[in-house]
C-alpha cells in the first residue's frame, strides 16, 4: 500500500508521462490487462487513457486494472489514471515509509 508521501512523488513523475494505455469502447478486457502488465514490468510507473467511448466509469477500470496486474492506483484526474507496481528490479526509488511517533 502506497502511503501519501509516496503518491504525492508519482503523481509528480506522472505529470510529464505519455499515456501507454488507452481504454476504448471494448473496455477492461483480459488482453488488456495483459498488455498492462506488460507495460508495467517494462516502465514501473505508467499513464492510463480513458477514452470518450469507453462507458465505464475511471474509477472501475483503473480498480479493475490495479487488481489484474497486482499494481496500485497512484491517481486518478480527469479520464486518466496512474498505475504504478515495483519491478523487480526497480528503476524508481519511493520516499521511505516513517514510523508513527507516539
């Protein structure tokens, strides 16, 4: 689970990115999950394209999305996502989690 300090980094390295995935009037479907995926182990942090014909709501798909390619939803704006999901070797390195005083 991604803690704010953490979103509020991707969002930050998202803003710049091209969208890699475009969701159409075919919606979430397992091919696309899979090219997800794909896109995921290759970038780490990706950027999501709703489009006009896509009749599903933005929060659906970037859940249904997340839950299919084990990933986290770093933001939602508009009729874009940010999906993000650590590689295995991994090319960015998040804000560490603190501890909680008291």
């Amino acid at each position: 689970m991604l803690t704010g300090k953490q979103k509020r980094f991707l969002r930050a390295l998202g803003h710049s990115l091209k969208p890699v995935i475009t969701v159409g009037k075919s919606e979430v479907t397992e091919a696309l999950v899979k090219e997800t995926s794909i896109a995921l182990d290759a970038h780490e942090l990706i950027k999501i394209k709703l489009l006009e014909s896509c009749l599903m709501d933005r929060n659906e798909v970037a859940r249904l999305l997340a839950e299919g390619c084990e990933a986290e939803v770093a933001q939602i704006l508009g009729r874009t996502a940010l999906l993000y999901r650590q590689a295995k070797e991994p090319k960015l390195e998040l804000p560490k989690q603190t501890a909680k005083k008291g």
